[in-house]
C-alpha cells in the first residue's frame, strides 16, 4: 500500500499546472509589472487639486502624444527619443543639474504655489499659499544661475513670440532676463518661457509661471493652445514626453522581475531554467528498478530498534523504565561520590536531600509516576516515554547542579 493519496496521472497534471502557472507569474510580473497607484493633493501631474497637473498629463495623452508618468530612472526613458518634463520640483539644486544635464531637450516648470491637503477629504486642498520666493530661485538657478524671479500681482498678458495665443495668468510669475537665458515668451515685465543651452549640447527650457498648466489654469482663455504649442515647439510631434515624478517623492524601486528579464541577468535565469529541465528530465528512472533487499541489515542502531521493538511488543515497557530509573539514581549517587551498595531507601533518602538546591521535579514524585507507568489503559506508551523524559531530566539537572 502506498502513502501516496494521488494517483501517477494526477500528479502529473498537477506538476504541469504549477509549472505553468508558475510561468503565467513570472510573464506576468516582466510584461505587466504595474504600480500603485498615487493621491496627491500637491503639484504633481497625479494630482486633481487646483495646483495640480493632472489635466496637463490627459491633455497629452488625448491629443494623441506618447506620454509617460516616470516614476522612475526618468531621464534614462528620456535620453535618447524624449523631453524630459520637471514639474515645480523644489529638491536641492544638485538633482535637477543631475537630470537635465543626461538629457538632450527637457522642460523645468517652475514652482509657484503649494497647499496643505484637507484632512476630511484626501486628494482635496485646504489651504493654499504662494511658495518661498527663495524656493523658486533655487530651482531656477539650477538651470540658470544668473536669472532673477519677479512676482506682480495683476493679470499679466503675455503673448507667444510666434503665435497669438496669450497667457490669462493672475499674480504672474515672470523671469528677468539674463545672459545665457534666451527669451521664448516675454513681456514687458519679463519672460514665461526661456532657452538655455545647457553643458554637453543638453538644451533646457524653463516655464517661469505653473499656473500656463495648472488643473485651475489650463482651461482659462488660450492657456491650454499655448501649452500645446510650447509642448510641439520643445518636443516636435513624435517625441516622447517623459514627466518625472520621483523628485515629488513617488519613486518605485526597480521591478525586480523586470529586472531578471534585462541583461546580464537574463542568462543566469535561463541557466536556472535549463538546469531546472534537466533536473526534471532527470528525475524519470532509468534501468530496470533496483531489487529489494530481503533479510535483515546490520548494525548497532538496527539491533536496538529491534531490541525496542521487542519489549514494546511483549509488553515489558514498565520493566525496562523502572530498570532507567535505578540506573540513573546510581549514575547520580556515584557522580555525588555515595557508597556504593546503599539500601534502596537510604539511596533516595540521601538523593532527595541532595536535589532540593538543583531539581524543579522531586524525585519521590518521579518515583510515582515510574510505579504508575505500567497501569494497563490507552496511552500506557505514551505515559512511559513522557515519564522517561522527566528521570532524563533530573538526572541532567542532579549532574548539572555539580
């Protein structure tokens, strides 16, 4: 009879469907690896509060641009066939000069406007204030150290230097002019949109004002063909715009599937897949099955399962206990150095008070439970082995206590 509840057939078809979903998994992961998704309530383009620019990411989308929400190795995805967007980031300097200068085109949103979200309604704003006017310049002195950030507080028309869209913007954030930064869009008061060439051929296009792109503002006169013109004039009508949202915090590490499925460690997964086939194909049997062995085997630990299984048999499990125990009283008595050949009783008399300072189980009590192991009943086994556990124990802390 064998152990097995499942027949050959039925083993086979459950190793073939864990192999593949077990595949189906790991595809799964490497092609559709996905990400959690986000609720922001700040300047980001997951973002549908009024400073946000999530509409700014559905308008490219919908007009048909390759558009990609980075949340990760962003100015790699936009090195060689993209613009790489930053919208209002406000880390230090040294990451912005680090993303811009790997790219050849991107596009730095200045950052304007920033709120604290409502604690009943997440994703919703409460409060909203302007940015520290030394934030601002920070981020723009990354890209354009020299240049200065003027505020004014009435509406201000700016107009597209080859179109006739203007900006509808209130409390307008412009960019003076400065060397190295070549006016797009200007005005009187300043410049919405400047050019810097940046080191190695890198060109970098700064956005002096957020509000162009904003959810609260893109739908405000022609903000949003200007945008889109801004957009085709940056990228051309085929790039891949590549808007970064790590130095918003929402970086996602890596995908270690997506990972395993890239060189260099694509080929240690297939040797790991191959080894797996030929362990697999391995494991059928080869030749003519081995003969069993008849008789009995040899050996010190054979005799004594023998030995055990004999006297369990026959019932002696109690004898050969109460024997245990007399042994280990005269293992103890001759480790404590007591004359050897003392009555029983002086044995245990002397032992009992010996014990007291190193045993937790008494040894009278042991006593009665070795005398009551042999009773006739269910769980006479049982009762016999968890009684020969306690002498081993005694004995272990009697020898211990010396």
């Amino acid at each position: 009879m064998t152990d097995n509840p499942f027949s050959k057939r039925t083993l086979r078809v459950l190793y073939w469907l864990g192999g593949i979903s077990l595949l189906a998994g790991f595809l799964g992961s490497v092609l559709w690896p996905g990400t959690p998704g986000v609720l922001s309530s700040g300047a980001d383009s997951f973002s549908s509060s009024a400073i946000g620019h999530r509409a700014f990411f559905e308008l490219l989308r919908e007009s048909g641009r390759a558009v990609i929400r980075s949340r990760g190795r962003s100015a790699r995805k936009a090195k060689d066939h993209g613009v790489l967007v930053l919208l209002e980031p406000t880390v230090a300097s040294y990451r912005i000069e680090e993303m811009v200068g790997a790219v050849p085109r991107s596009l730095v949103v200045l950052p304007k406007w920033e709120g604290d979200e409502d604690p009943e309604h997440r994703g919703w704003l409460g409060s909203v204030e302007l940015v520290d006017p030394a934030i601002v310049t920070r981020t723009l002195g990354a890209v354009a150290p020299s240049a200065r950030v003027v505020r004014k507080p009435v509406h201000g028309g700016v107009w597209h230097s080859t179109g006739s869209e203007s900006a509808t913007l209130s409390n307008v954030q412009l960019v003076t002019p400065q060397a190295g930064l070549v006016p797009v869009i200007d005005g009187s008061e300043g410049m919405l949109l400047g050019r810097v060439e940046w080191s190695r051929g890198a060109e970098v296009w700064v956005l002096s004002d957020p509000d162009v792109l904003s959810n609260h503002g893109l739908g405000k006169g022609d903000n949003a063909e200007l945008i889109a013109g801004i957009i085709s004039r940056i990228a051309g009508d085929r790039t891949t715009i590549v808007i970064d949202e790590t130095l918003h915090g929402f970086a996602v590490p890596p995908h270690i599937w997506g990972q395993l499925a890239r060189f260099p460690l694509v080929l240690a997964v297939g040797q790991a897949l191959l080894a797996m086939l030929v362990l697999v194909w391995g494991a059928r049997r080869f030749g003519a099955p081995e003969p069993e062995q008849l008789g009995l085997g040899s050996g010190k630990s054979l005799l004594i399962h023998n030995t055990a299984d004999l006297l369990r048999f026959g019932g002696h499990s109690a004898s050969v206990l109460s024997r245990y125990f007399a042994a280990e009283q005269r293992r103890v008595a001759s480790a404590f150095h007591l004359p050897p050949g003392l009555p029983d009783k002086e044995l245990e008399s002397r032992l009992a008070r010996l014990e007291t300072a190193y045993v937790t189980r008494k040894l009278a009590e042991i006593k009665q439970l070795v005398a009551s192991a042999g009773a006739v009943g269910a769980g006479v086994e049982a009762s016999t082995l968890r009684t020969a556990q306690l002498v081993w124990k005694w004995r272990e802390e009697m020898l211990g206590g010396t």
